[in-house]
C-alpha cells in the first residue's frame, strides 16, 4: 500500500482535529482470552469534550511531536506510534509536525490515549493522501489498543470481542457532569487484578432495547474493584449517587453522572467537593472528528 502521488495540497498547512472523549455507559466483563485479552461488551457514547491536534504534513520524512507529554517517552507516546504505524503502511514520503492541546486527563477511563491515536490515524491518512480505507485504519488502530477502533468509526455502539465488534446504536445524549478525584488508575493494573469480575452473562440482544443503561441491569465490572482499591473513587461516587445516577467510565477514574440538562449538570458541578476536577459535557452518537474529516474532503 503506498499513498498518492498527486502533489499534496495540505502541505505546510496547519490544520487543527478534534479528539474526543468516550465513556462506557457500561462495561461487562464476559470471559478472559488464552492471549490474556478480555472478552467485553460494553457500550460507548462519544462527548464533546476533545483534545485538539494541529498536524502540518512537511515533505521531510520525519513525524516530530512539537508538545510532549509529561512522564511519557516519545516513543511509547501514542500520538507518535500512530503516526509512525501509518507511515511504515503506506511507504509515504510525506512527515508531519504535531502538537496537541491536551484537556482529557490521563488515567481517567476516558480512552484520551487512544483517542489521539485515532484522530492521527484518520487525519494523516487524509492529509498524506494514503486512500485506507475505513476498516484498514480500524485494523491498525486494533495494533494501539483496543479503544482505538471505535474513535476511528466515529458513531455510538455496543461492542463485543476486546471492544473491536461494533454495532452501531443510537442512546439519548444527555447531559453529563464528568469528575475526576486525585488520583488515575492503571487500566493495566485494572485488567490484571485477580478480584477482578470475569464471568458477567452474556447480554441478549432485547436487553439492548432499553433507553435506560444505567439501570440494574447493566453496571461497569471495574467499578467494584476499582473503589476497594481506591477510596477517592469510592468518596466520590457515594456522594454523587445521592443526586443523580453515576457510574464509573472505563477502568476509571472518572464517573460520569446523567442530567437532562445543562443547568442541572451545572448546579451540580457548582456544589462539588474540593479536590475534584469536572467539566459538563453533552453526548454523542457521532465523533465531531467525523463532521472535521467531511469539511476538510469537500475543501480539497
């Protein structure tokens, strides 16, 4: 696979990309893999709350990231391995100058890491005229980490497998007030962990009709481990469950609680204890990255 040869429009231009947030309206753990991957379903929603990466394709050959993150290494940086990945693909002479404004904080269950791969993966493969298709870059992604597909397919879905089986579907996007105590967790340590639930049942497809999916019915397995491991998490949660229904995001820190609407996230947000950060966000069934990479194409 090689990228075109037509002379290459987007050089030397500075062009910005969103990268998004998710969070787990649930997570189910529903068996453990020979390879140590966990079978999942869980269902993802995208909020509108991103990073932001300027990418400027040069004609060097060099991918240089221009804002590193602090206690990663450049080559462990996602942002990089995703460029890197893409060039080694497609053979492209092309390089690109990246910088990121980073607001998704780390080691918040947020997928902001893969987040950042993804919107590398379907940026260059525009701005470096590579032509993958949409399943070839979610093959690639697949390589990052597991939350990198469903960033790259951009719309709200039930996945199965490691989180790479998407069904598309369409949950109500509400309000949601984020927070985020003291401390990140490892989503390592999380799926490594011998107390963690590893044989929820199987979801059947009439229990997906549901407009609710913070019922009972449905619950993030690492929720339980992660508040006897961590009390900031524990505290917090408590609290917030006594005025709407919240629930933990990914492997965590973060907890996601549900308003109707902007003011009652924001009253809410007003009244937070010290020590927490937030921010209120709405919902998403679709990636504002995808409404970016349509623009961008018709401006060719």
């Amino acid at each position: 696979m090689t990228c075109s040869s037509q002379p290459n429009s987007f050089l030397n231009k500075a062009i910005e990309f969103p990268s998004p947030a998710k969070i787990n309206l649930f997570l189910h753990i529903v068996g453990q893999r020979d390879d140590g991957y966990h079978n999942l379903e869980t269902l993802f929603q995208f909020i509108d709350h991103s990073d932001i990466l300027t990418l400027t394709v040069t004609d060097k050959a060099s991918i240089d990231l221009l804002t590193p993150l602090e206690g990663v290494n450049y080559d462990d940086n996602l942002i990089v391995k995703a460029a890197q990945l893409l060039k080694r693909k497609t053979k492209t002479p092309f390089g690109v100058k990246i910088s990121i404004n980073k607001i998704l904080p780390m080691g918040g269950g947020l997928g902001g890491g893969s987040s950042n791969a993804a919107t590398v993966l379907v940026a260059l493969n525009t701005l470096w005229q590579c032509q993958l298709s949409t399943s070839d870059l979610a093959i690639l992604g697949l390589s990052l980490g597991a939350d990198v597909p469903i960033f790259i397919y951009g719309f709200a879905a039930f996945a199965q497998g490691v989180g790479e089986r998407l069904t598309a579907m369409d949950p109500e996007e509400p309000w949601y007030l984020i927070t985020k105590p003291e401390c990140s967790i490892s989503t390592q340590q999380v799926f490594t962990a011998v107390d963690l639930p590893r044989n929820t049942k199987k979801l059947s497809p009439s229990a997906l009709d549901t407009t609710d999916f913070l019922n009972d019915n449905f619950h993030n397995d690492c929720q339980s481990l992660v508040i006897k491991h961590y009390p900031e998490v524990a505290k917090l949660l408590a609290w917030l469950v006594e005025y709407a229904p919240s629930r933990m995001t990914g492997t965590g820190a973060c907890v996601f609680t549900r308003f109707s609407s902007q003011k009652e996230a924001c009253s809410l947000q007003a009244k937070l204890p010290k020590g927490v950060s937030s921010f209120v966000a709405r919902g998403l069934n679709k990636s504002p990255l995808c409404s970016v990479m349509t623009r961008l194409s018709l401006n060719k």
